[in-house]
C-alpha cells in the first residue's frame, strides 16, 4: 500500500511479504556452508567467502528488513490481533520478557523506515547509511556470517545481516508490540483510555489497537516523519479491526500536552534518554521540539521535559489510575535518569509502587549477551538484558 510502504523495495504481485532476497537465498546458504566448513586459520578463503557474499547483496541492496503487501499487513495486524500477551513468567512474576511474542516486531520495522535512519550518540552513521557504505557493509557481513556459524544457521538471512548492521553499537530500537499488549491488558480495563507521552515507532500503538479490550490511544511526539508513519499505521489498522477514532496523534512534545484532565485510565511509554539518540527529523521546526534540543543540558532536560512531562501525567490520569515508565537505568553525567523520573512523578504526586523489569535481547557482543543463564544481573535470562518498568500509581 503506498501510504505505509515508504521503502525502495516493494512485494510482488500475489505475495503477503518479502525480503527481496529470496531469489540469492540458495546462494547465501551455500556460502554459510562453506564459511562454516573452512578453517579459522583459512584467512584467504574465508575472506574470499565474505568478498562473494558482499558483492551478491550489495547487488541486491533492499535494506534487510520484511517487507509487506497491503494483504500481508493486514494479516499481520490479524496476527497480533490473535495473539495472547503474557505478563511475567512462573519464575518471576514482574519480568516480561520480550521475545516471547514477536508479532508485530516485522510489521513496525517496515512501516517505520525512519528507525533504520536515527542515530545513537555513541555511533554517528546510522543503519541506513551502515547498508549502503560498501565497507560497513563488509562488516556487517563478517559479524553476520561468524554468528551463524556459531549458532550453526545455515543461512546468512536479512535478519542475521539486520543485526549485523547493529554489530556491538548501540542503535534506536522499537519497542516490542506484544510487550506493550501485555502491559496493557494488565493495567487497563476494557474499553480504557490510554496515553503514550513519546509514542515513538508504533509498538505501543500496534500493540494497544490490536487488543480485544478496545482501547483509545493517545500519543505525542514531535517528530514529523514519525507522526505521519503512525498515522498510517493507525489507519490501516483501523481498516483491520472496523473501528474509528481508535487513535489520536498529537505532533507535540508530552511536557506542553496539558489537554486531558482525570480522564485518561492508564499512561505508559519509553521517554528518551535524553540526548543518546537523534531522531535526524528533516522538519527543522519539528526538530527544535526534541526534547535533548530543546533542553541542551541534563539538568534543564530534568527540569524541563521530565518535570513537565510528571506534571501532566498527574493531570490526565483518573484518581487510582497507574503510569509505567520503561526506561534503562543509565546515566548521563550527574543525573541518573531513573532516579530524575521517580522523583518527578513522586513529587507531582504518584507513588512508585513497585519496579518490574522487561527482558529484552542484549546488544551484539556486549557482556549481556555472553552472560550464562545463572548471571544475577539477567534474572537467569540468558543472553538478555533487563530494563526497569517503573510502576506508579496516582493518589
């Protein structure tokens, strides 16, 4: 469908997805093969083996993504639909762990091709420009084709090569739809109003429209190209489930949205971490409103954006009514962010009752990643990394 499908590749006629690589996938298989077979100490023919697999998708060049027919979104969205959403696990009852439920990831890696072009701080070149640079694409490959061989995948596929792309740096991420789904299907009751302060890349949304309990998603961000990509995902939804006015987008940042007053059941949303990713809006006005722009130093961004941002939390939410915050424990310079949102929303007037974690995959060759499954740290989730779900609860 044109409005959502804004990627250079598009799916062939009568096909639900694609990845556009189907037609070299025997040739990436016997190359995994052969890199498999030949020796670590066989520099030359491995190198050879990462030559050969560099000029086939370098001719290809789809970024390594799904891609989607209309009819395949659609029977996407039916998927997530159906899909049951689980909040903790028998072991640890807070922990949601991420990649139990993988509807939806695919969908919204599509549908936001401005993802694949923000930036963290810590790495100025983002995934779109790592693709189509030769020599990082080279090194995509190597980590892609060393990875499959230690997990002994036969396969270089777009997936192995999206993460690859990611390699040991940090990158933008989505947040995983089903997670959201489960969240609110745990806080939210049927029919319940929600708002998302930095809706981001459509996983709170897709996961909140796609539950059965019917509920109106509010959100807000500045970013131009990510409000109109939402709001072609939000339509299309809608076309799926037979509901109107499901949704409704504000093009502004969550510290200045002051219009909704004790009738919102339930806030939850993954805020910035201040200025460790740049979003590269190409609406210069929009731009000026991220909140790492706008408040240019952490202290002022404290001050400005996550005192704000509690203030209307407070207002918006109904006596009795939670907020979750998802957001890493990290900090920039003196200010630890988790610490800066506790103290925001207690002093606006929400209690922190508890804090439950989210499980998600660890970034590529960090220790997270190497963990064994008995490490402290993981909760006995190996290979994972655990963010903090900060519970609170208006007086």
């Amino acid at each position: 469908m044109a409005e959502v499908n804004p990627t250079q590749f598009t799916v062939p006629t009568g096909e639900l997805t694609a990845t556009g690589y189907e037609s070299v996938r025997h040739e990436l298989y016997m190359h995994a093969i052969k890199y498999q077979e030949t020796s670590t100490a066989d520099a030359e023919s491995r190198e050879q083996i990462i030559s050969e697999v560099t000029e086939l998708i370098w001719e290809k060049r789809p970024f390594p993504i799904r891609y989607f027919s209309e009819r395949g979104a659609k029977a996407e969205i039916l998927r997530c639909m159906e899909t049951e959403a689980e909040y903790g696990t028998a072991r640890e009852p807070g922990l949601l762990v991420a990649s139990q439920r993988r509807a939806g990831v695919d969908l919204c890696k599509w549908a936001f091709p401005n993802l694949h072009r923000a930036k963290a701080k810590t790495d100025s070149v983002s995934l779109w420009d790592k693709f189509h640079n030769r020599e990082r694409l080279r090194e995509a490959i190597i980590w892609a084709c060393r990875d499959t061989a230690r997990n002994r995948e036969q396969v270089v596929s777009p997936g192995w090569l999206y993460y690859g792309l990611r390699g040991g740096g940090a990158a933008p991420t989505n947040f995983p739809p089903m997670a959201a789904k489960a969240i609110f299907e745990r806080y939210v009751p049927k029919n319940g109003v929600i708002w998302d302060p930095s809706f981001g890349y459509g996983g709170r949304l897709l996961g909140a429209l796609t539950s059965r309990n019917e509920y109106t998603y509010i959100g807000t961000d500045p970013a131009t190209e990510t409000f109109e990509n939402l709001s072609h995902l939000g339509r299309l939804i809608e076309r799926v489930t037979g509901r109107r006015h499901s949704f409704h987008l504000h093009q502004c940042g969550s510290e200045g949205f002051d219009q909704r007053k004790e009738d919102v059941d339930f806030v939850f949303t993954s805020p910035p971490y201040f200025d460790s990713e740049d979003y590269d809006d190409p609406d210069e006005v929009a731009r000026k409103k991220q909140s790492h722009v706008k408040y240019p130093t952490p202290e002022a961004w404290v001050g400005g954006f996550i005192r704000g941002t509690a203030r209307n939390i407070r207002r918006a939410l109904k006596p009795g009514a939670y907020c979750v915050i998802n957001i890493a424990d990290q900090a920039r310079g003196k200010i630890d962010l988790v610490d800066g949102w506790v103290d925001e929303l207690e002093d606006a007037g929400l209690c922190l009752q508890r804090r439950d974690s989210l499980a998600v995959k660890a970034r590529a060759k960090s220790a997270y990643q190497a963990a064994g499954s008995v490490n402290e740290k993981l909760g006995r989730v190996k290979g994972k990394r655990k963010e903090p779900l900060l519970v609170f609860k208006r007086s």
